[in-house]
C-alpha cells in the first residue's frame, strides 16, 4: 500500500467549492490566455501554483505529463482536473466553460459573418488569413519536431508517417499510423526510467473511473455505427468531432488533419473557409479545439449557426471529459510502465509526420499561390518563432496584408 502523499502544498486542492468561483477564474484565463498550449500551461502554473498555491510544483508537473499523455487538448484537460479536484463535477463543468466559451463565441460570430457577408468580404482578407495558416503550423512542426523527434530512429518515423497519410488521405489512414507508430514504439524504443515522483493530489474512485473510460469506448465505436444505421445527419456530425477528440495526440495543431478529413471531402465545409477559420482561431485566446465551433456554425447543410457550433464543440471535448476523470485513478502506475512510454515515443513521431502531412495538404497547397503568398507566409513565421509577436497581432497582419497585395496584384 502506497504511503499517502506529505506535499503539503497540494492540500488545498482537495478542498471542495461552489462552481462560480471556479469558473470566474477560468474565465479570466479563458479571456486573456492568447499563445497556444504550451502558453496556456505557463499561465495556468502561474495562477494555480504560484499564485493561488492550489497544488504543488511537482503535482502539477505530474498532472501536465498524464494531459500530455491522454489524447485531446492538454492544456484544457488540465484545466478540467484543477477543476474537478477543486469542485467536483460542477467544478470540472464551470472550468471548461470560462476557459473555453470566450473563443468558442468569438469563432461562431466569426463563422455567421463569413457566411452572411463573405462575398462581400475582400478576397484578398481570406487569402492572407489562409496564408498565415502555412506559418503557424510550420512553426508547430518545427516545435514539435524539436522536442518529440530528437533522433534519427523518429525522424524516419516522423517522415514515413507524413508520406503514409499523404498517400492514404482519410481518418481511417491516421488512426492506422498512429496504432502502428505504437507497436513500432514497443519495439524500437527503451526509454530511461524515471525518477520517482510524487502522487497526484487528484483522486476519483476506480469503479466509476472505470464506468467513464467503458462510456469513452462505447461511443468512440458506436457512434460510427449508429450514424450509419439512422442517417442523421446531427449524429454524423457527433461522430466527426467525438473521434477527431478521442484521437488527437500532440496539442490542438494536430486536431486540423483529423478536422480536415472529415469535413471538407464530404464538402460540410469548403476548403476556404476551413482554412479561414483555422487562421482565425489563433487571433483568439483559449484553447485551439474551439475551430470546432466555428466549423459546426459555418456547415452548408444540417445543423449550422450557434445550435450547430455548440453541438460540435460540446462533441470534441466530450472524449476529454471522459478521459480526465477515468484516467486519474491509474495514472499512478501507468506513467511509470516502460512499454507505456515506449509506445508513447513511436505515437508522439508519428503526430508530428501526420502535421507534417497537412503542413503540405491542405494548408500549403491551398494557401501559397503566388510568390507574394510565399514572402508573406515567410514573414509571418519569423514574426512567430523569431520576433515572438502575438499570434493575433500576425493574424491581423496578415489578413491586412493580403487585401493590399491584392489591390496590388490582382
């Protein structure tokens, strides 16, 4: 029996309180958390580490390694289990909504726009918006690649896995890379053993922990199957965001491959206004998961507009829910299991070639037209990595440009 924890800088966190409080903090977060995930965890340590002392160095350190760990948006999972262990259920709830509806409303307001006034819109503005696309996600690959892709043994992974979903352009195709980037993982890899570190102050009881991962399981196989028996198209759309969820390993950039095959062949969305959206939502604080909401407010058929941006979001971070609360209770053991973070080194590879994929199709392809799109998008990525401007600031720029150099070149 393991010994209980003495971090007595964690205790706090047990504690249970009303849902308000929680989510006015989260929403305060959720208003001026602009950077991306990795900044998001920044400012979430500085609020509930250092400045609120909810938790422990150390026990937020361990719970950011299980959100990495987990498929989803890591930064909005840890957001969730601050959240649960502070109040409960409702505390998890009132954590997700201020840190995630400011950009889900903005996005949403941004997809009617588009749809009432975007052929009023200057094609030039959507063309420089597409093109910023090209610079934040190389910088994704690159940042990731960095740190996920050290040797040459998962660079090759990376890069055969970028040619296979290249050639197999589908879903299905990326779910099957990243099981086989698993068991190559389990077989290649030997990482070195951790240190000992502390326990989660975190707990849920293990049966019903159980009962949410089964619920995780139930839908990510069932759903498929009950779309296809009922032909709704409500239910399609569930299934969509509930399996791009469920299978996104990496951070929120990944989530835009998984997005793009599921909505821009089966044409629910066009591919200007896919990649539109994308370049929105990083002139937006929060979490990148909330493109969802613009997606589903800017489909041509089916549900659209707020009920059909709702509906898609609620479906994406629905998996994160599930996981959160059924994954705390084992994560003790599983995070210090060698063939665990064995076959998590051959997936993490993996997701970055599957980034690398769509750095190329569609955001590239679609975005560079013209050497001017090429010079901007240039610009744009050293204003990123090299100036460190905000995103949003690059964004606008961007959008600014592109309208001038089309009244330039027509």
């Amino acid at each position: 029996m393991s010994e209980p924890t003495t971090d007595t800088d964690a205790a706090p966190l047990q504690r249970h309180e009303g849902a308000w409080p929680i989510f006015l903090i989260f929403l305060r977060l959720g208003l001026t958390s602009f950077g991306g995930p990795i900044a998001h965890l920044g400012y979430f340590r500085e609020e509930f580490v250092a400045r609120r002392k909810w938790l422990a160095e150390r026990s937020y350190a361990d719970l950011v390694a299980l959100c990495q760990f987990l498929p989803g948006p890591a930064s909005s999972q840890v957001g969730m289990a601050l959240g649960l262990a502070r109040g409960g259920y409702p505390g998890l709830l009132a954590a997700w909504a201020g840190f995630t509806l400011p950009s889900a409303i903005a996005l949403i307001l941004c997809a009617l726009g588009l749809s009432t006034w975007g052929e009023a819109m200057p094609a030039g503005l959507l063309q420089g918006l597409k093109v910023v696309a090209v610079a934040v996600v190389a910088q994704a690959v690159w940042g990731m690649a960095r740190s996920l892709c050290p040797d040459s043994l998962r660079v090759t992974l990376m890069a055969a896995a970028a040619c296979f979903v290249l050639a197999v352009p589908s879903a299905l195709g990326q779910v099957a890379v990243i099981l086989l980037a698993a068991l190559i993982g389990l077989v290649l890899f030997r990482p070195e053993p951790g240190a000992a570190t502390d326990a989660l102050p975190v707990r849920t009881g293990r049966r019903r922990a159980l009962l949410w991962l089964a619920l995780f399981a139930v839908l990510l196989f069932g759903l498929p199957l009950l779309a296809e028996a009922l032909g709704w198209r409500s239910l399609a759309l569930v299934d969509a965001f509930y399996r791009a969820g469920a299978l996104v390993f990496g951070g929120g950039h990944v989530v835009l491959p998984l997005l793009q095959a599921e909505v821009v062949p089966t044409g629910w969305v066009g591919e200007e206004a896919f990649l539109a959206g994308y370049g929105l939502t990083q002139a937006v604080p929060g979490p990148l998961f909330t493109f969802a909401a613009f997606l589903g407010a800017a489909m041509r058929d089916g549900p659209s507009g707020w009920l059909g941006g709702l509906l898609c979001l609620v479906a994406i971070f629905l998996p994160s829910f599930l996981l959160v609360v059924g994954a705390l209770p084992f994560w003790e053991r599983l995070r210090r299991n060698a063939r665990t973070q064995a076959a998590l080194m051959g997936v993490n590879a993996a997701v970055v070639g599957i980034l690398l994929a769509a750095l190329y199709h569609p955001v590239w392809t679609s975005g560079i037209r013209a050497p001017q799109d090429f010079a901007l998008a240039l610009l744009a990525l050293v204003a990123l990595m090299f100036w460190k401007l905000p995103p949003w600031l690059v964004v606008a720029a961007c959008g600014l440009s592109g309208w001038m150099l089309d009244a330039l070149w027509p």
